[in-house]
C-alpha cells in the first residue's frame, strides 16, 4: 500500500478562492443559531412542563433553523473541502490521479447541483407565487403559520446556486493544477 508524504499538501485540500473563504466565515456566525435553537427549546419546555404555557412559535422556529443550517452545510463542506469522500481509492493513487477524480467529482457536482437548481427554482415559483402571478409565501398551516416553508424554499434555492458557482471555481482551479502538474 502506498502511503502519502506529508510534506506535499494534498490535492484534495483546494486552495480556497474568496468565496469559499466567505462562506466559511459566514457558515461559523450562523453555527451560533444552534445555540439559540437549544434555547428555545429550553424555553418551551419550561414553559410547557413547568408553567403548563405551551408555546405555538418554538417548534417551528426551530425546525426552520435547523432546516436553514443544513442547507448551509452543504455549501460550507464544499468551501471548507469536508465532503464525504471514498478515501480508501483516493489516499492510494497518486497525486496526478487525485487530479482527476477531483474533476470528476466537480462536473459531476457541477451536474447535480444543475439538476437541483432547476428543481429548487420549480419549488419557489409553486411557494411564493400564486397561480395568477401574485406573491403569496406558502405557510406552514399551523395556529401560528408562519412563511417558513416558502423561506426555506427559497434559501434551497440560493445554496444551490451559490454552490453551482463553488463547484465552477473548484473546476477552474483543478484545470489549473493540472496544467501546473504538466509542465513540472
């Protein structure tokens, strides 16, 4: 079994390009919102058990937090490179095939993400728009209805596209790698 010098940086650790950078330091700030959602949660279960005071805002709050970070996840693994990769192929292949399966990985992510933008765009339109053309954010349909589900449509929509732009500069920066690689 081949095993990797350390010295070399890995060709799976991109440099990262000002958007990730943003997104990594945006994604940090936004990972406090799960403090807040304990919180909340804290909140209600006192409210619920101890004063015998539900709540009717809480669980979705919550949820569509919860949700929203998730989402946001994913472009951050992107930015940060913390994606699930089968390492077991990749940590035995030389440097110039990483390169490769690295392309691979980005057209395929650049494919996928397509896919999802369309389908993510057909989301919103059936949330925030009525069928006549006016705006009208789909709710949760609950005592409190708030328009979280249209919200976190829309944010689906905005990571998706957001991650679609990661995956092109990611591509640009193999393609550039490589042709370093070449000329060595």
């Amino acid at each position: 079994m081949k095993t990797q010098d350390t010295t070399e940086p890995k060709v799976a650790e991109m440099p990262h390009n000002f958007l990730d950078r943003l997104i990594a330091r945006i994604s940090e700030v936004l990972s406090y919102l799960f403090v807040f959602t304990v919180l909340i949660s804290f909140y209600e279960v006192i409210s619920r058990y101890l004063f015998d005071s539900p709540t009717i805002w809480v669980h979705e709050t919550a949820s569509f937090i919860g949700g929203s970070l998730f989402v946001i996840g994913g472009a951050y693994a992107l930015a940060t490179d913390k994606h699930v990769r089968v390492v077991l192929v990749y940590d035995v292949v030389s440097r110039r095939a990483r390169h490769y399966l690295n392309l691979f990985h980005h057209i395929a992510g650049l494919l996928f993400s397509g896919m999802l933008i369309y389908g993510a765009y057909q989301m919103v339109a059936n949330s925030w728009f009525t069928p006549w053309g006016d705006v009208h954010l789909e709710t949760s349909g609950t005592a409190w209805n708030p328009p979280f589900p249209a919200l976190l449509k829309g944010l689906i929509l905005l990571i998706v596209c957001i991650m679609f732009i990661q995956f092109v500069l990611h591509l640009i920066n193999e393609i550039q790698a490589l042709r370093k690689e070449k000329d060595v």
